[in-house]
C-alpha cells in the first residue's frame, strides 16, 4: 500500500504541475479556476497537518492564491507528502486521525482513507478547472493518471 500511495502522489503532484501551468498559459485565465486550484492545494496542506498531528495551519479552504504562490505550495505539500511516506510504515497508514472539521464536527478516519480522499478530490477539481478553460476556448490540460504513467515510461 506504502509504494502505491508513494505513485498516486507523484501522480498528484504532476497532475497540480501541468494544471497550474495550463492556467498560467491562458491568455485570461478565470479567477474561479485558479481559486479551485489553490483549494486542492490549500485542502492538501490541511489534511498533512491533520495526519502528522500538527498545529492546524490558519487558513481558509477556498481562498484565492496567485499562480505563483499555487505553485510553491504544490512544491511544498509534495516535498512534506514524500517525507511522510517515506517514513510510514504500512501500520501506519492504518492508524486512525482525530479531526474537526471547520465547521467544528468531530471524525476519525484512517490515513489511507485520508490519502485516498486527496487524491479524488485533486482529481476532481482539475476536471472543473479543464471544463473551464475548455469552456472559455482554451485547450484542457491532460492530467490523467494513465497521461502519467504514459509520460513516465518514456
């Protein structure tokens, strides 16, 4: 499980990569994809420090972030994502995670599920975002988990 969520997390990193660039490459790009952008990013760095049981960063979810700044937490998040699975053993992402929510509700999930969480929800958002800039006559980013496999084995 450890070496699967090491790939799916290249995988994301890649797939924040070419989508942030996409939007950078846009002669206008819409302020609403760009927001989307940073959530997923801004979500990772939520969800990391609930899993290493750290002070919960102030910050808000869905907040505007440059380009720039999008990509330096990109950077960041994966850099703290890869050194966390490099040191988690296999019992440890079953462990479970204490967390409130922003709204104040209490849950417990296990670190996979979390892991998985941010993996589906970074795929979602990028589909809105393609929709999109495929909506405002640009060209959608390619940022399948396959398009990455395929451009690993090159």
């Amino acid at each position: 499980m450890k070496t699967y969520f090491e790939k799916l997390f290249e995988f994301n990193y890649w797939a924040n990569s070419v989508i942030t660039e996409c939007l950078a490459n846009q002669e206008s790009s819409e302020k609403e994809s760009i927001e989307l952008l940073a959530h997923i990013l801004l979500a990772e760095k939520l969800w990391l420090s609930r899993i290493l049981k750290s002070p919960r960063p102030i910050i808000k979810v869905w907040s505007n972030l440059s380009i720039s700044k999008c990509r330096a937490l990109a950077s960041d998040n994966q850099l703290e994502f890869r050194k966390f699975l490099l040191n988690a053993s296999e019992e440890k992402l079953n462990e479970e995670v204490d967390y409130k929510t922003s709204k104040g509700k209490i849950y417990k999930n296990k670190i996979s599920d979390i892991l998985t969480q941010l993996i589906t929800h970074g795929s979602h958002h990028r589909s809105q975002i393609n929709l999109q800039i495929k909506q405002n006559g640009g060209e959608p980013a390619g940022v399948d988990y396959i398009t990455f496999i395929r451009a690993e084995n090159l």
